[in-house]
C-alpha cells in the first residue's frame, strides 16, 4: 500500500520537473541580471556630479550643470541648449561609455 502512494507522488513531482527547471532558467537568465543591473544603476543615479558628461535614456548627451534635489531633478547642457531631465532619465556617464566601447 506504501509503494503505491510512493509511486504515485514519484510520478507527480516528475512530472512537475520540467516546469520548475524552466522557471529556474527563467530566473537565473532573466530575472536576476536585470535586477544587479538596476542596482548598478539606481547606485550611479545617486552618485551624480556637477560638470559630468552623461547620456539619457532617450539618447540625447550632455552634459550635467545644475542638480536640484528638492524635486530630484538634473539640468543638462547640450549644444542645443539647457534641457531639465529627471535623475531617473539619465542612464549612463559618457566616459564609461566610451571606454567600454573601446575595449572591444
């Protein structure tokens, strides 16, 4: 009567395997690279400068010449002129870019 119950929980969790590895991928590959990297990024947002040369998220570079932080806001200055973007819009330092791109 034992082996009975045993073999039909065996078959159960065999057969739920394939699920659970795929949400295993799915976590590993997915889900945690994208949370280091917005930690990377939330950690360069709060570290900021004045006079830095950065990218935003929309892809327009400049660079950093006021940072309000009452309403955690960051003026950039481009050759068009001065555009107010949120701290969150900017994505990356300009320099960082580049050197990256370089070593490839």
């Amino acid at each position: 009567m034992f082996s009975i119950i045993f073999l039909q929980l065996s078959g159960g969790i065999s057969s739920m395997l394939p699920f659970l590895a795929m949400i295993l991928v799915l976590y590993f590959f997915m889900i945690r690279p994208q949370m280091t990297r917005q930690k990377k990024e939330k950690a360069f947002q709060a570290e900021i400068k004045k006079g830095g040369k950065v990218v935003t998220s929309s892809g327009i570079h400049g660079k950093i010449a006021e940072i309000h932080e009452a309403d955690n806001t960051v003026t950039i200055e481009t050759a068009a002129g001065k555009i107010k973007f949120e701290r969150s819009a900017i994505s990356m330092e300009l320099s960082k870019k580049v050197n990256v791109s370089e070593k490839s």
